[in-house]
C-alpha cells in the first residue's frame, strides 16, 4: 500500500470528511507541533493556521505544497483538498484527481 493511501486512510477515519484544514490538524498532529509552531515554519501569522484549519481561509496550490512538504506528507493530497475546498467554495460538485507530471 503507497505512503498516499495511508494517509488519505487515516485522515478520513481519523477527522471524517476531508477538507485542506483537516488535512493541516492532521499534518501538525503528527508533527507534535502548535498552530504558533507551524506558523513560524511557514513565516505566516498563527491566526491564519487557525483560519485554514477552520476553513475560514483557502490557501493557493503553492502554499499547500510547501505545507505537505515541511510535514512530509504527499504533496498529491494537499494540492487536491486545497482545489476540493475552491470548488466546494463556488458551490461545483465536482472531484479532483492529482497526479504529478
């Protein structure tokens, strides 16, 4: 089984249905880090982790990736929750599917 499957696995077991934010507690829980901690690596204000995880904020494709990698997650997954959160925002009922290049 892929590192991916794993993850997508425990997340949905763990947190339920899957948005970015979950998909960030879920990251910092592993880490065994804060939302202060994380904002620090990511040179962001802790508020703006906490409105992430919230849903509150949609981060950019750029800036999911960058959080998958500082959590050594699959940059896969992140860049598609943070496009499932754009489309669910503009009320498309669609799904995403990543894959790299």
């Amino acid at each position: 089984m892929t590192t991916r499957i794993k993850a997508e696995e425990f997340f949905k077991n763990e947190m339920g249905s899957m948005t970015f934010g979950t998909f960030l507690v879920g990251i910092r829980h592993s880490m065994g880090i804060s939302q202060a901690d994380l904002a620090r690596k990511l040179k962001v204000s802790r508020s703006m982790i906490c409105d992430i995880e919230k849903g509150r904020v949609l981060v950019s494709p750029a800036l999911a990736m960058k959080i998958a990698r500082i959590g050594k997650f699959p940059e896969d997954m992140a860049i598609k929750y943070c496009l499932e959160d754009q489309l669910r925002k503009a009320k498309i009922k669609m799904k995403v599917n990543v894959e790299a290049a």
